[in-house]
C-alpha cells in the first residue's frame, strides 16, 4: 500500500492493491524504506523462534519463568532462551538473538532442540505451536516520515524500545496520547516519540541506576553497535560502584 498527500483539500491518499483509499489522517505502521538504506544509525535486531511444547510428565512451575538464560549461545553473541510455563505440562521455550546477523532458519530449532535436551531435561514432548519474529531495535529517528496527514505507528513510527526490542507498553501508552491529541486539535503525533530521548528509554534508565550520570550519548550509540552481550552481561552482574571504571577503557577503544 502506498500512502501519500493529497495536495488539494488536505486529504491523504492510499493506494491498496485493490483500491484506493482516501481519509483525512492515514496511520501507517509500514517501515519506511529510508530504515534500510539509512547506514547512519545502529541496527540490532531482535530475531527469535519459539516451541511452544507439551511434556508428557508436569515439569514446569506456571508460576515461574526463565528470562534470559544465556547458558546456550550462538558464538560471539547475545543469544539467550526464554521459558514461559503456561501450564505444569507446557511452555514457550525461545531462542532469541540481539545481533546485527540472521542465522540460517533450521539453527533456530538446533538450538532450542538442545536447550530442552541439555538443560530442560523435561522427557518426552511434543511441539504444539511455532512462533518466529524480527524486530528493529535502532536509534533510527523513525518520527521524522510522520507528515501532517500521515502518522507512522508502530515499528514504523518509532515505537519499539530500541534497548529491549518491547513495543506493547509503548503502543497502549500511545495509542491513548494520540487519541487525546486528535481530541485537543493537536498534531496526532505530538509529544509520542521524542527521538532525543526515545534512544534513552530503558537503556538509559537501566544503565542510569547502575552506573550513574555518566551514561551518554556515545555509550548508547556503543551498546547497539558491536557485542551486546558484553554489555548486557554487565547489567545482568550489576557489578559493584568501584568496579565500574573498568568500562571506561571498553568504551574508550570502542569495545562497547
Ligand atoms: C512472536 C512474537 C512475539 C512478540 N512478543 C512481544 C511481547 O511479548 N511484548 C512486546 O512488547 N512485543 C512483542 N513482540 C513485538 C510486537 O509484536 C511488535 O513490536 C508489534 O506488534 C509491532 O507493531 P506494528 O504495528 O509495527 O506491527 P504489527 O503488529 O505487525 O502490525 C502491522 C499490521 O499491518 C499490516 N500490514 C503490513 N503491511 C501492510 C500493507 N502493505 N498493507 C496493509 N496492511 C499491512 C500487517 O498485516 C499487520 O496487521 C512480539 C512479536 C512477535 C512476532
């Protein structure tokens, strides 16, 4: 589908791939393409695949995840496995990247094949449902295609949290802006992404309260650059105060 203004009488158009569509404000979550071609901004993306299995014995505790194990890896990278218990018989089981790369499709299931046998032991089972997805976590200023008839949502407008790949808070938190905004005669998009600090979002405030105000601009543009997991393994040991200089050499050289 492809969206633009229509000069005349303030309307935006939309060409569908069977009609055309016409409205006074288009919402439109499609990346724009200037994402792709945009080599100034730090890409990592979040690709995952999940099982959603049935053991034939109760194995697991509803009451009781696993966030990020990162015992299992895909070499130098982050790379880590979610377990979500539904039920003492069944859980998600996921493996999930924060990297610059793809892998090729079958290593999902080589991998989550062995999270289960290695370190689930669960016994026999069978996979129920598959789930599988990428998403963009960059510091791209997605905000800057919104037009005055146009507003880009989604992915597509900046709304998933380039530190955790999370887009659904936002989405309620906005979606509610949005609306009050058309209600008050504002722009729609007033106030939703404020690209100078959207970057910051959870990164920043993960970071802020384990080490202090010096976080800035250029660690962030660092964490999403090169091996996250260094970075991420830092969060995850929250080292103590004093031990936190070490970082600034990794930073310095361009580790981070
Ligand atoms: C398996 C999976 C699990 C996830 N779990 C979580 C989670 O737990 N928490 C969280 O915060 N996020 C999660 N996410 C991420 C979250 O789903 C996405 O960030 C969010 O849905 C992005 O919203 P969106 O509006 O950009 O895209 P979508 O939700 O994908 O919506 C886009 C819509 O536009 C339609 N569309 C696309 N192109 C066109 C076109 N050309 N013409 C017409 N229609 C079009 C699509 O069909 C789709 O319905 C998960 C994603 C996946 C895949």
């Amino acid at each position: 589908m492809k969206s633009k203004r229509f000069n005349l009488a303030n309307i935006s158009k939309s060409l569908g791939l069977k009609k055309t569509y016409f409205a006074s404000h288009v919402f439109d979550s499609r990346i724009d393409a200037g994402f792709d071609q945009d080599k100034s901004y730090k890409k990592v993306w979040q690709h995952f695949k999940g099982w959603e299995i049935e053991t034939e014995k109760p194995v697991f505790d509803p009451e009781v995840f696993t966030m990020m194990d990162f015992r299992l890896k895909w070499k130098d990278s982050t790379s880590f496995t979610y377990v979500l218990p539904n039920k003492p018989t069944r859980a998600l089981i996921e493996f999930t990247f924060f990297a610059p790369f793809f892998i090729p499709a079958g290593d999902y299931d080589k991998y989550l094949q062995r999270y289960i046998d290695q370190f689930l032991k669960v016994g026999k089972y069978t996979i129920k449902n598959v789930e599988q997805g990428i998403i963009p976590m960059s510091d791209y200023p997605f905000h800057q295609h919104h037009q005055k008839n146009i507003t880009k949502i989604g992915t597509g407008g900046g709304w998933v949290r380039p530190s955790s790949g999370y887009s659904f808070r936002n989405s309620s938190r906005y979606v509610k802006q949005l609306i009050e905004n058309i209600k008050s005669g504002r722009s729609a998009h007033q106030g939703i992404t404020r690209n100078r600090f959207r970057t910051y979002d959870t990164i920043f405030l993960i970071c802020s309260r384990i080490i202090m105000k010096w976080v800035n601009h250029y660690l962030l543009r660092c964490i999403a650059k090169t091996p996250f997991s260094k970075f991420l393994s830092f969060l995850m040991k929250r080292p103590p105060f004093l031990k936190m200089p070490g970082l600034f050499p990794l930073l310095k050289n361009g580790h981070f």
